[in-house]
C-alpha cells in the first residue's frame, strides 16, 4: 500500500523520474508519463546527468526548458548511490488564454484566415501545398489581425519550401478551461520536417498576443486554442 507521501508524488503536477545508472527508466509518475510521450527517456537521463552534483546529494538548478506546450523553469537532480539517479521537473504555468473571447474579438472563418495568409506569403512562391482540413469547425472568436500577424510569421519560416502540409483539425480527447466553462480545442498544423523553426522567441510573442497558445517542434509549428462561438 502506497505512503500519503508516494500517493501525492504520483499525483503531482511536476514530473518525477527515477533512472538506473545505466538510464533505464525504474520509476515515474503520472505527469512524467505524459511528459515521455514526446521526449525520449534518453534526453531525460541525459538532461539528469548534466546537472547531477558531483557528489552524493540534491542539486536544483535554474533552466529554460520548453516540451511541446509546457515550459519548466528549474528541476531537481539527486542520488544517494551509484545505483540510481532522480529527476524532478518543475513545470512554469503558462496562462491558459483566458481574454481569447474579450476585447476585440469576432466570429471567424479559420479557413479564411489561412487562405489569406496564404496567399500573402506564398503568392510569388512555387511551393506545393498539401490540406487536412475539418469541415465540421464552426467560426470561432479570436483577434484576428494578431491572429492573422502568427499566421504570417508561421509561413514565412517556410517560404523557401518546395511542399508544406497543413492541418486543421479538432483536438480530440483534450479541453481547455476558460473563465470555468471547458471548450473543445481547435489544432492547426504547418509541417514540413526538413525545416529548422529559426524565430521561435518571435512566434512565441506572437502566439501570446494572439491569446493562441504555440508548440514548436521539429518541422512543425503548431497552434492550439479553444473554440470559443
């Protein structure tokens, strides 16, 4: 039967993980689980490693790290043999959009406004552009010129490309909470993965301006917000 204390580690919101001295995964929690989905046990161990004390003990160390749309601003790293070696993350919360349906907001065509950031970008440009696109989104509240300028942004790191594809579609299995009322979320994709994302500091701007939320991987830029009528 687990402690109180092991009980509240596995529900805690930091992820918790607990390597061998080889970088075999021996334990982690609910919130490393989903942090593994989208980095590998190796870059963890890795990360562990490089920020471990040089003797037996506990180091925290202030960092910058930035996972798919979670960003972590310390972490903790301890062994207490040669046998094992913990690492904690601590997450930075990012505001969720909140202000996404006030202020100068209106009713949108998504659609629309990839077309016309499309062809402003693309329009003297031979580029191949391939489109998942739901049909079933209805118009959704959102800044558009702010909106608008991340588009813009977004495609001009890919305006050297021969092919991009983009998607839009609905976040299924996932809500965001805004002002208490949960909203579906809505997901569009640019992807090509041969391009190495440059002005990342600048889409981030852009994205909170927009009260969007952006991740950043490798070829892909993708932007998540709800779907607020």
């Amino acid at each position: 039967m687990k402690t109180l204390n092991e009980t509240f580690l596995e529900y805690d919101l930091n992820p918790f993980i607990v390597f061998s001295s080889s970088g075999k995964l021996l334990h982690y929690n609910r919130e490393a689980e989903y942090l593994l989905s989208f980095v590998t046990p190796s870059k963890l161990y890795e990360l562990a490693v490089n920020y471990a004390p040089k003797s037996f003990g506990i180091q925290r160390s202030q960092v910058y790290l930035r996972y798919d749309r979670y960003t972590f601003c310390a972490l903790l790293v301890g062994y207490l043999d040669d046998e094992k070696i913990g690492l904690r993350l601590y997450k930075e919360m990012i505001n969720l959009p909140a202000n996404v349906s006030k202020g100068d907001v209106t009713p949108t065509n998504i659609f629309a406004l990839l077309e016309l950031s499309k062809n402003s970008i693309f329009a003297n440009k031979d580029v191949f552009i391939t489109e998942s696109l739901d049909p079933t989104l209805p118009e959704m509240k959102l800044h558009i010129q702010s909106f608008l300028k991340l588009l813009n942004r977004i495609f001009t790191e890919y305006i050297d490309c021969k092919e991009i594809e983009i998607m839009v579609r609905l976040k299924i299995g996932q809500n965001l909470v805004v002002d208490g009322k949960s909203y579906p979320i809505c997901n569009v994709s640019v992807i090509n993965h041969k391009v190495d994302i440059q002005n990342t500091n600048a889409l981030h701007a852009l994205a909170s301006e927009a009260n969007v939320m952006v991740i950043i991987k490798e070829g892909k830029i993708i932007i998540e917000f709800p779907i607020i009528a």
